[in-house]
C-alpha cells in the first residue's frame, strides 16, 4: 500500500464536488475545481467521443445532463464541448482539460466507462494523455476487458477494480481479476464487508476504496473496512 498511499490520503469527490446537480454540476469543470479548492482527490467517469477523444460524463447517454438525445459515442469532442450541463455555463470537458486545471494540485481516480464494440481505443487514448501528466493518477474500471488492456498497454499507472455485489459468483470473478496484477479495489459501501474485501485488505494489504458515501452510517462503514471514500452530498 505504500506506493499508494496518495490514493488513500484524503477523502475523493464523486465525479468533483459538485452540489448534488443544483447550480455545479457532476463531472464538470467547476465541480473539479471546487475539489480543488477544497484539497480533496477527484474521482471522474471517461469515455471516448465519436473522434477518439477522451471526454469526462457519466452516461453512456446525453439527456439526463444536457438535455439532448443521443448517444455520447456518436458525438465529437467539439460537438459535446458546445452541450451545456444541466443548464450551466459548463460544458462536458475533455480528459485533456481536466488534467489541465488540476495540474497535479489533487490526486485523480479515473473511471474508464466502456462500451462493449466500441471501446477498443479507450485505454490508448486515455494513457495518450495522462504520458505527460505529472500529477498522482489512476484508472479504475468495472469492465474486466479494460483491466486487461491496461495491464498490457499501461502497466505502470495504478489500476483498480471498481466493484459490487455480494453473491458467491460476484466474488468469484472478482477474485480472478488479481491475476490481472490490479493496484487497488473500489467497492460499494453498502455491501462491505465481504471476503474479497477483507481479502485484498488483509492478505495482500492493498488499498480499498468505497463508493458512493452520502451520510454517516456510510462513513463509519469505510472506516471498519476500506481505506478511504468517494463521497458527495457533503464535505468529509
């Protein structure tokens, strides 16, 4: 855990400090900034536009945050830069732009969000940007596919397995993904503990992370059995 204590040091905004979508938005420049500004690592959701851009949204749709149909892949970076976020004067940003305004200021745990046929290039692409990048970062996925790619393209980034579920065959394949040499784990808060978990934490001591903690109980959870929290809806 050593190598990554950065990634445990500080409580990580869930898609940026974002006030829950009422006037700074998710995933937006503001809400990063507000992160920033904050001291608090950046957690955010990345897929490729129609041109091969990485660019920084949550959904594999448009309207939930822009108000237009379609789907984000069939868009280019230009076309989705000019779409504004529920309203505001923000604008979906590229991974490039991201990176820009955090400079290295707070540590960022990148979501790669793929699309099966149609993410081949995600892992290139995303590690295209982070070459120059000076600042502490990691990729996290749930697809077992885009682990793969980055263990083989991008070996030396910290990568980790975003996770849920509790059933014996979840865990199942979550235990075949530490074949794949994965740095951490990221997991539900509401399904800790579990034998993955305690696993990973206490047999190999690598970090865990939980997702999404929005109140108290979730709080105290990650304290017993994760490292550190993605949070929103209040400031740790």
């Amino acid at each position: 855990m050593n190598g990554l204590s950065w990634l445990t040091r500080r409580p990580i905004a869930h898609r940026g400090l974002h006030d829950m979508n009422e006037t700074r938005w998710e995933n937006t420049l503001s809400a990063f900034a507000a992160a920033v500004e904050g001291g608090y690592a950046i957690e955010c959701d990345v897929h490729l536009s129609a041109d091969g851009v990485p660019v920084v949204f949550h959904d594999d749709e448009l309207r939930r945050l822009t108000g237009v149909d379609g789907l984000l892949r069939n868009r280019s970076a230009a076309e989705l830069a000019a779409l504004r976020v529920g309203g505001t004067a923000d604008t979906v940003p590229s991974l490039r732009d991201l990176t820009a305004l955090v400079a290295g200021r707070v540590p960022l745990v990148i979501e790669l969000k793929g699309t099966e046929g149609h993410d081949g290039e995600l892992v290139a692409r995303v590690a295209e940007v982070l070459a120059a990048y000076e600042g502490h970062a990691a990729l996290m996925s749930f697809e077992h596919r885009l682990l793969r790619d980055m263990a083989r393209q991008i070996p030396d980034l910290p990568r980790g397995l975003t996770a849920e579920g509790s059933s014996p065959e979840a865990i199942e394949a979550h235990f075949s993904m530490l074949a794949n040499d994965i740095s951490f784990v990221s997991y539900h808060v509401n399904e800790l503990p579990n034998p993955f978990v305690t696993f990973v934490r206490e047999r190999l001591s690598m970090p865990v992370i939980t997702w999404t903690v929005r109140d108290r109980e979730m709080v105290d959870r990650t304290t017993r059995h994760a490292d550190q929290m993605t949070f929103e809806g209040f400031r740790p």
